[in-house]
C-alpha cells in the first residue's frame, strides 16, 4: 500500500479538499465523518480521479466508543497510518456568554475538543508502535485571539491549540511529527453551520473580500505533510490578504 492518511470531517470543505490534495500526491486514504452520503460520493470522485485506496468509515468523533471499536477493528493493512489530518469541528451559534445556548457549547466541545482526542488516543498508538507518523491538527485564528460571539468555540480551539503542544512534547520521543494549520476565514459549510442554516448570514461573513477556500488549507496542509523528515512545522497561521486578525478585515 502507498501511505495512509486518516482524515477526519472528510464529507466536505477543508477535509474532503484534503482528501483530494492527498490523494493526488500518493496516499492511500481513510476517510470519516457521519455524512454517508457524502463519503460514499467522495469515495467514487477519489476512486475515478486517483490512484488509490480508500476505506470509510462513518464516524461520529463524539462517540467515544464506536471511535476506539471502528478503529481497533481496521483492518491491520489499514492501521499503518502514516498522517492523521484532525479536521473535524464546526462552531455554532453567536450569542453572548449569558445567553448561551447549553446544547451548542456541547456540540462545539465534544466535537472540537472530546472528538479529536478520541481520535488521536485511538491514532497515536498505531504510530508509536511503528515509530513513525505525523499527526496535523486543523486548528483556527479563534485558537489564537477571541472575537465577539466566539467565546465557547474560541475556548475550544484555544484549547486544540494547547493540546497541539502538548501532543508535540508527548510524540517527540517516538519520533511522531505534531503540527498545528491555523485558518483564518474559509468559505466552507462553516458559516452556515454556525448559523443554523441561515445562508443569508452565512454569505454576509465573506462579502465584500476574498476570503480563504478549502483548497488552499489542503494545500498548506500537504506542504506540512511534505517536509523532509528531520523538519516538523509546529504552527502556521494561514489568513486570506484581506485579513489582518480575528477581527481586522477589509471589505469593499
């Protein structure tokens, strides 16, 4: 087999770009996310358009169980992972901290925070057993700087943030490489997740600028994964040139 990616969140946006980007450069790719629908349609877009294999698994990150169950039961061909892309997240809501909505820190906890390290304490034995592997943690500007109306979904990439670093020093001695990408807007399914599936206050967040697309985080992410093996990229903060922070963008 070429090398295994694991990727999670895979059925859209930054993690379905990422599948693609791999795939184009020689991996073999496991691909999650609870849309079965969509990986089964990305499962037949890669299969057409790549030379590689492909595994699916649907996979909620916040189920503890069937995280640890679905991938202690992969086939041992496929436990060989090589790059382990923690994608899956998403924000919700925009209210003030007391107005909170208890269900949406939830989701954005076990998800953002729970969820990758399910799949991380399932992952990172598989690699230090072979000494080897790569694991890059799709993180965000809201890991960096607070904004208002991010509180709870800032906290948690705050809190990936810290974990980032945390995995670095704990992987360092089985030879595992932890690096961090962090976005600062992309248009994806993000903004109309985050708003309940309002599109007309989705599209507002990217008017008037270019904002980033998924492809170009796929493509930061594969350059991260290309790096000669004595280099590790710890952190890249990646921003569209109309942004200068959380909060700084130009508009026309």
């Amino acid at each position: 087999m070429n090398r295994i990616a694991f990727i999670t969140g895979a059925t859209a946006g930054i993690g379905e770009a990422c599948a693609k980007k791999l795939a184009n450069v020689g991996y073999d790719l496991i691909i999650s996310g609870r849309r079965e629908e969509n990986l089964n349609k990305l499962e037949a877009e890669l299969l057409k358009n790549f030379n590689c294999k492909i595994f699916k698994l649907v996979l909620d990150v916040r189920k503890q169980d069937d995280v640890f169950d679905r991938i202690n039961k992969l086939p041992e061909e496929w436990k060989k992972i090589d790059l382990l892309v923690n994608n899956a997240g998403l924000a919700v809501g925009v209210t003030a901290i007391q107005d909170g909505i208890i269900d949406d820190w939830e989701r954005m906890i076990d998800t953002n925070v729970k969820g990758l390290l399910y799949i991380t304490r399932a992952v990172s034995p598989l690699m230090i057993e072979r000494k080897q592997g790569h694991i890059i943690n799709v993180t965000s500007i809201a890991g960096k700087e607070v904004y208002p109306g991010g509180n709870v979904y800032c906290a948690t990439k705050h809190a990936v943030d810290a974990l980032t670093k945390g995995m670095r020093i704990d992987m360092l001695p089985h030879n595992i490489k932890v690096s961090s990408v962090a976005p600062g807007m992309v248009e994806t399914e993000f903004s109309i997740v985050r708003f309940k599936g309002d599109t007309d206050k989705a599209d507002q967040v990217y008017n008037g600028f270019t904002p980033l697309y998924a492809d170009d985080i796929a493509d930061t992410v594969e350059f991260v994964a290309s790096r000669p093996a004595h280099v590790n990229i710890n952190d890249i903060l990646i921003m569209p040139t109309a942004q200068a922070s959380a909060r700084d963008v130009v508009r026309d």
